[in-house]
C-alpha cells in the first residue's frame, strides 16, 4: 500500500524456433517489462548481438499506418472508440485482403479526389477575388488584353492620381471596407512615365485576370462552378461518413490487432541473439512470477530455461508499478507530474489521495461550490476523455465531496449561512452588516499551523524510514537519520520556545512554569537545548544545510494559506452576494417596476457571473496550493522520486480476443 509492488528480474532463454512462440506467450501475459538489450563488452553475453525482427514485421507496420491514417481522417481514436462487440483475430486475419483492403481503397480514393476537388475551389475562388475589384469597372474583361501599342495597369491607390501623359483612365472609389482602385490604359510609349506617376502615389498593382465578357457574368460563373464542386465534395464527405459510422469498429478493431502484431514481431529488437539462440531480461511482478514460468513451460513444451536474477542495489533500474487501493489511484496522476516514486522509497500515493481533498475542502468549504464542482466532475467526463481526464475528474470528485463536507461544517452556501450555526470554526465576514458570527480568523490560522506542524513531522518520519529500507545502504545513513532527527528536534524546539513565551490559543500553554535563569523558564531550557541539539546533528551530516534552517519557520507558516486562500473565497462570495442582492436586487422588489425588472435581471446577471468566476478561482486556489503544499512543503521532506515507469510487454485488449 505504502510501496510500489514488488518486482523480481528474470533472464529468459531458448532456442530461435521457439521465439516466436515465447514472444507471443509473454505478450499474452502482459506481465514481463523488457529490458532492452545492448551491444556492449561483456563476457556474459560475448558473441551475443541485437536481434532481426519477426517475419511479416514490415507488412503489419504498412498495415498498421495506413489504419491509423484513416482513422485520423475520420477523427476516431482507440482510447476513447467503444465496441459492441469483440472481434477475434482470426477473423481479422481473415479479412484482411478483403474488408481491409476494400475499405482502404475506396478511402483513399475518395480522398484523393475530394483532394482534387478542394484544390479546384481554390483556384477558382482565387480567380473570384481577383475578379472582385474590376466587376465596378464598366469594361468587359477581354478590353484588358491583347494590345501590342498599349500598355494597361490595374491597381489600388489612396486617392485618384493625375497621369502626365495621354491616357484612358477608370477610377472606382472605395467604401465599406474597400479601396480605391484605378484602371489605368496608356501608350506603351509612356508606360514608363505613367508608371512613375503612380509609384509616386503609391499605387499596388494588381494582377489581370483573364476572360471574356462582363466581368459580373466571370464572377457568377466562377461562383457557380464553386458551388458545383463544393456539392462533389460534400457527396464525398457524405460517402467518407457512412464509411465511417460502418467500419470504425471495425478500425479500431484493425489498430488494436495490428498493433499486437508489430509489437510482437519487434520484440527481438530487444533481445539478445546469437544465431541459434536468444535471451531476454527484463521484470515481473514477484507474485507472477511462478505463473509466467509455467506458461512459457507449458507453451514451448518444456523447451525455455527461465531463471531469476539478482535485482541489484540500484533502485532506479527497477520499474515501479503503483499498488494503491481503488480510491488512491486517481491520485497517481499528480505523482507521476511530480515524479514517480522509487522503487525503495515510501509511496505517498495513498496520503495525497486522503490529505490533498482535506486541504482543498478547508480552503473552498463551501456547499454550493461544492455542489456545482460535482456535477463538473460527471458532467465533464465527455469532454475529458482518456485516462488522465478520467483520473483528473476522480480527483475533482473527491474533493468537490469534501468540500461540501467542509461547508456544512462552516455552514456556507455561495458565500451565505445556511439554516445552521458553523460546527466548527465561522469563515463569515462582516461585509454589508451580514456576518453571522465574528470571524475565527485566528483559530482558523492556528489550526493550519497545527496541520503544518504535523505534516512536515511526518514527512521528516517518512525520510528516515526511507534511509533505513534503501537497498543500497550508504555509509552516511546514521549521519542522514540523525540530520532528520535534528529538523524535527530544531522545528520542535521553536515550536516549544514560543508555546514557553506566549500563550496560544489552541495550543499548549508552558507559559506557567517558574522562570529559572536569564528570564527562560524551564520549558524555555528543553526548547533551546532541543534547538541546539538538532542543529548539531544537521551540521554532522552538511555544515551548508545550516543555511536552510530558516525555511522551518516558512514552511510551516506557508500552510497558513490553507486558511488565507480560503478567506479570500468567502469575501469574493460575500461581496457579490451583497452588490448583487443586497444593493441592485434588493431595492427595486420594494416597489417593482418595468425598469426595476430590468435593474433585478441585471442584478442576477452579476450573481452568477460574481459566483462562476469565483468557482473557478476556487478550482484554481484550491487546487493548486493543495498541490503545492504537498510538493513544496512535504515532498521535499523525503521524496526522491526518478522511478521508471513498469510498462510490461503486451496491452489490456479492448476489441480483440484471440
């Protein structure tokens, strides 16, 4: 629960004959994570090379691409496709010169000349635009061509231009959004002067097209050509979407069988070979591990040698699989943002999966965020789709749950009291005279000093269990034990100092002793000597880790934010609760009018705008300084993190069976 599962690493060797047959019983099983192999000088595996892929590896992966290419051009994908039924691999063997390749053919073809048709459109639509401009110009668009004496230009300028030599000139000005455009016809003589003329005005040419007749009849005729090759293309599209609500079963089907090929027919590429023989390394669960070696005897007929093999003293060689309970496993997506954990070390999987939601609900304890955050979190799940979403949204649950938890025990409800006293602690401010009850603003941040205190004690507790359960066990463990022993002796000894000098509400009062020298009484004595002890022993293990002693104090005044961020909610709630109903509502229903209904709408409308953007910096004030505490504050405590992730060779078949 509080460590990955357990792994052991076995070493798997047979004959070339009976590789195919022992990739395809490893695959089956889903439980052996390979350990690549490379070429390198060792005795063990002297004559030993990577081995060729299995036959029929080039076919599957041409196959395979051509799949996927479909299925992305009809927006389908295995993750989030769902099967009526589950197709066996031979059958889709079977289909494959046939369905598949039927399938694949008339897609490509369709596409191929849906491809062409759109590359038609542009054309003409091109042609459509150049046309635009000339359509004011009462020519017809052959008077723009076939002049040897004559030189034409066509373009946009500021304002008309004054053309120092003999011309015939068209000036259409603009408006709405157009420009000035200006047909200019000239001896070819005077082209040149012409075309200074209007360089100095600034003149943009513009291509001519060409055609014959009114230049309106050109750009009817172009649009209707579009409008024909646009219908082509939706007949097209039409066709593509039967196909598509026909055989995406069938594709995704196709994938997932393919896939399992390719991986298999790879898998010697991992391997080491010689020309009669093979091995292979890599981890299985220890639990499996009986299981695996009776399946690989009993489908090569007794012809493998399985063995287990030391796992060595490096816990970041071996792969970490989680093994939290059903309700952590969300939570293992904001351990692999972070780090996966070793495969030595403490898994806080389970802690973060309980304290994380705790910390949400203290800082947004509210029932109608609450509320409105579950149904976010079921709602969402078709926007949200894979397994991250999925995992994201679970965690959303659980701590929308836990917020209305904390609201009832706050009694808040959009930032109002409900029909009930607070249980524990009042958030309420006094804003527009509303206030239940006078803010424990206090106690609410002793109280988060309290969970402060707690949690980095138990991450400094996690460290040394860490130290003494490491599978490689440094010289400097009693030094690193003893530096985690001095954190806590410095924190408590703070903590012990001021309860000696102050009395604190909610925590324990040791101002009542005697004072015994220098003004210090004797819980004073106990703290500084604690202080002083564990200073020494944090400079045992690294004088330059005296520097950090301060962050004690920071550390455990950060989860004051707890208390602070969730403040910061129930004011923004308050207030808008206040300018909504009590000073834009609240008026007009004394004496209602037309206007005043419109005042009244206006006045909700700043209610649920003021309450949405107030949820969704709960979501991110929440959420986000839960998680950074965690990170921050507790992780750095003990967590070391670097695991490599447990990818066993085979997949979990959603559509196939064999």
């Amino acid at each position: 629960m509080f460590q990955p599962e357990r792994m052991s690493r076995i070493l798997i060797a047979g004959s070339k004959d009976q590789m195919d047959t022992i990739v395809r019983e490893l695959y089956h099983q889903n439980a052996f994570h390979i350990e690549d192999f490379v070429e390198k000088e060792d005795e063990a595996y002297e004559g030993f090379r990577i081995g060729m892929p299995l036959a029929g590896a080039s076919e599957a992966s041409t196959e395979l691409i051509k799949i996927r290419s479909m299925e992305s051009m009809f927006g389908i994908s295995p993750d989030t496709a769902t099967t009526a039924r589950m197709h066996s691999s031979p059958e889709l063997r079977a289909g494959v010169d046939q369905k598949l390749a039927i399938l694949v053919r008339d897609v490509e073809e369709s596409t191929a000349q849906r491809s062409k048709l759109e590359a038609q459109v542009k054309v003409l639509e091109a042609r459509a635009v150049a046309l635009e401009p000339f359509a004011a110009v009462p020519l017809d668009m052959d008077l723009y061509h076939g002049y040897e004496g004559i030189t034409v230009f066509a373009g946009y300028v500021a304002s008309d231009v004054e053309i120092p030599v003999p011309h015939e000139k068209h000036y259409v000005p603009g408006g709405k959004g157009r420009q000035n455009f200006l047909v200019v016809f000239v001896p070819a003589s005077d082209a040149e002067a012409a075309n200074s003329a209007l360089l100095e005005a600034r003149f943009q040419a513009v291509p001519i097209p060409e055609g014959n007749g009114p230049v309106n009849d050109l750009i009817y005729d172009t649009r209707g050509k579009i409008a024909q090759i646009n219908e082509q293309i939706a007949k097209i599209e039409r066709n593509i979407e039967e196909k598509k609500s026909e055989y995406s079963e069938l594709l995704v089907a196709y994938d997932e069988y393919f896939t399992a090929v390719v991986e298999q027919a790879e898998a010697p590429l991992r391997f080491a070979t010689t020309e009669d023989a093979f091995v292979a390394e890599g981890w299985v669960p220890t639990e499996r591990v009986e299981a695996i070696i009776a399946a690989l005897t009993h489908a090569t007929a007794g012809k493998v040698y399985v063995t287990r093999l030391d796992i060595g003293d490096n816990p970041k060689e071996v792969p970490v699989e989680y093994k939290n309970p059903n309700f952590s496993r969300p939570t293992e997506l904001f351990m692999d943002i972070y780090s996966r954990p070793r495969y030595d070390e403490f898994d806080p999987t389970l802690l973060v999966s309980i304290v994380f939601p705790i910390f949400f609900g203290l800082i947004l304890g509210d029932v109608g965020y609450g509320l409105v955050l579950l149904v976010a979190s079921f709602a969402l799940r078709k926007v949200l789709t894979g397994e991250a979403g999925n995992k994201l949204l679970d965690v959303l649950r659980n701590a929308s749950i836990m917020s209305i938890i904390f609201g009832v025990l706050f009694s808040e409800f959009f930032g109002a009291g409900l029909p009930w006293e607070s249980i524990i602690y009042t958030r309420h401010l006094n804003i527009g005279g509303h206030a239940v009850h006078h803010p424990m603003v206090a106690e609410l941040l002793i109280v988060s000093v309290w969970i402060g205190l707690l949690h980095i004690t138990l991450g400094r507790l996690i460290h040394m269990r860490n130290i003494s359960h490491a599978m490689h066990k440094s010289h400097h463990a009693t030094k690193e034990i003893l530096a985690q022993l001095g954190w806590l002796s410095t924190m408590w000894g703070i903590v012990i100092v001021i309860w000696s000098m102050f009395a604190i509400p909610l925590m324990i009062d040791l101002t009542g002793f005697a004072p015994v020298a220098m003004g210090l009484n004797a819980a004073s004595i106990v703290g500084v000597v604690l202080g002083l002890i564990g200073i020494v022993f944090i400079g045992m293990e690294s004088p330059l880790e005296l520097v950090e002693i301060p962050t004690i104090i920071s550390h455990v005044l950060s989860y004051t934010r707890l208390v602070a961020v969730g403040l910061s909610s129930v004011a923004i709630a308050m207030v808008t609760n206040f300018i909504a109903l009590d000073l834009i509502i609240g008026p007009q229903l004394e004496s209602l009018s037309a206007f005043g209904v419109f005042i009244v709408l206006l006045g909700l409308i700043v209610l649920v705008i003021g309450h949405v953007l107030n949820t969704a910096l709960g979501i991110l004030g929440g959420g986000l300084h839960s998680i950074r505490l965690h990170y921050v504050e507790f992780f750095t405590k003990f967590y070391n993190g670097g695991g490599k992730k447990y990818n066993p060779f085979g997949m979990i078949r959603k559509f196939t069976e064999d």
